[in-house]
C-alpha cells in the first residue's frame, strides 16, 4: 500500500490538534468550575439549563419584591400598633366625659387631650413608608389620605361657627398589588377609609365634633354627653376595623413567610439539578485531563519519531 507523506501529516495534525483543543475545554472547566456545554454539545442540556436560570432570575425577583412588601406590612403593623393604643386613650376619655358630673373646665381638659389623640391619629394614617409613599392610600400613595376638606357641619363656639366635617378620605378603595410569586400577588390591603370611614361620618369627624362641644363652654353637659355618645359608636366601630387591619396584615406576613421558606425549598433543588448539568466534576475533568495529557505526549513522540525516518524524506 503506497504511503502519502502529506496524508500522514495532515491526518497526525488532525489527531494533535483535536487533542490539544480537548486538552484546552479541559482545562477551561478545571479554572471556571462550569463545563462549558454549548446546544450543539447536549441540546436538552442546554434547554434545561436556560430554563432554570430564567426560573432562578424570577424567583430572585420575587424575592426583592416579598422583602418590599414586607417592609411596608411592617411600618403598617408599627402604625396599627400607634392606632389601638391611641384609640384606647380616646375610650377612656369618652368614659370619663361621659359621668356627667364634668364642670366646663373638666369637659376642656378632656377636648385637650382629645385633641393631641386626633392630631396623634392623623399622622398615624398619614404614615409613609420611608420613601414618601403613603401606606393607607391605596393606589394613590403620593397623596396623604386623611386631608382637611371644609364641608358643612359645624358647631358655635364663643359665637364663631368652627366646621368639624373636616376631614375626608383622598385615596383610592383598593391598595396596589405586587407579585410575590408564580401567579402569585399581594398587597397591603388595608385603607384609611377602611380605619376611619371614607366620608363625613368618618371617626376623625366624630371625634373633631366632641372636641368641639367639650371646649365650647356654651355647649351644655346634655350636648357633650350626645357628642360623646356619638363618638363612642364610632369608636367601637373603628376599633374593629384597626384591630381587622392588624390581623389581615398578620396573614400576609405570615404568607410571605411561608412562600419564602417553599421559596429557598424550591431554589435549593434547582440549584442542585443545574449544578449537576453544568458544574465541573472535579475527579473525572482531572481524570480526562491527564489522561489525555499522556496522550497528546505519546502522540508528539510518535508523530516526531516518524517524521525523522529516512523513509519519509524520500517516498512520495
């Protein structure tokens, strides 16, 4: 059989060049620690490993978004927290205005303190969480919910007609929602109209009213007492409200617990498949490695070797 010198080259070449293009992905893998598969290399591979780092990339981002929710629950239950205690000041106030025994200077301590609750009130269904978004204004979180708004209403004091409708819900009847998970959203859920009433009834008017009956000195012990009734209704109703607003963000705390747990549960396992499917393994990458390490020396041995025959210098 005749012998071509330029075939034993080129096919020699081949073999030392494949080996040493091996001998590189080799040790690529052993420096990166990934194995570097490509869709020609293993399509389904490569399909599942894209899947799960898109899987990976969401959860991350819903993660960030739980950690957000989280943090406004928070400043939320902080605010609900104010507005019980507040409002258990307002109800012994109410209690003790209503013995009916008051002399008009007692019936304006009470307005006094009845006063720094409102003022106290406001600010807690004002609050924002940190980044001037306000927490019980649904979607309208640029606007503080509970605003002054004249409206009619109003009683005489020293002759002066002073308006107590004043205040009035300015946010939106639904709170923004926010994914947290696969075909998953959540939200604050909770407004201020919820709280307090949306409209001229609202607490923060009932309470606005008592205060000025109980510093009126004009007004008499029978108007204060009426004042007083009023407000204790509507206490007993804002108070269920608080102590349902308080309790609805509890659950979805603990939801967002829950979800994180099943969360790191779920990202854990997948971690573990797409290491399997592109994380080097150390004991056979070295194996291969210098296996054809030794090989590629043979090979350069061999093919210097032959190439010196005398033989090749002279056969075509």
């Amino acid at each position: 059989m005749r012998i071509s010198t330029s075939n034993f080259y080129n096919n020699t070449t081949t073999q030392l060049n494949e080996l040493q293009s091996s001998i590189s992905d080799l040790s690529t893998q052993v420096s990166t620690g990934k194995k570097g598969i490509t869709p020609q290399d293993d399509p389904a591979a490569s399909v599942q490993i894209l899947s799960l780092s898109q899987v990976g990339a969401a959860d991350a981002q819903y993660t960030k978004n739980r950690v957000a929710l989280k943090n406004t629950l928070g400043s939320a239950t902080s605010a609900l927290n104010g507005m019980i205690d507040t409002l258990q000041g307002v109800n012994e106030q109410v209690v003790y205005g209503s013995t009916g025994s008051l002399s008009n200077q007692d019936r304006s301590t009470i307005a006094t303190t009845l006063s720094g609750q409102l003022s106290q009130l406001i600010s807690l269904s004002n609050s924002n969480d940190g980044a001037g978004h306000y927490l019980f204004s649904g979607f309208n979180v640029a606007s503080s919910p509970s605003t002054v708004s004249i409206t009619p209403g109003s009683v005489s004091i020293n002759g002066t007609p002073v308006s107590y409708d004043q205040y009035s819900y300015q946010g939106t009847s639904s709170s923004a929602q926010i994914q947290v998970d696969v075909g998953r959203t959540a939200g604050l859920d909770v407004t201020a109209a919820d709280l307090f009433g949306s409209d001229a009834s609202n607490f923060l008017n009932k309470l606005n009213k008592a205060i000025a009956v109980l510093s009126n000195p004009s007004q008499t012990a029978s108007d204060a007492t009426t004042a007083l009734n009023d407000l204790a209704v509507s206490f007993k109703t804002t108070f269920d409200n608080v102590l349902k607003a308080q309790s609805k963000v509890g659950i979805t705390q603990n939801q967002l617990e829950n979800i994180d747990i099943l969360s790191v549960d779920k990202g854990n396992s997948n971690a573990k498949v797409l290491s399997a499917l592109q994380d080097t393994d150390y004991n056979k990458t070295l194996s291969d490695l210098a296996r054809q390490q030794v090989q590629l020396q043979a090979a350069q041995k061999s093919f210097q070797q032959i190439s010196s025959l005398s033989l090749f210098n002279y056969i075509n």
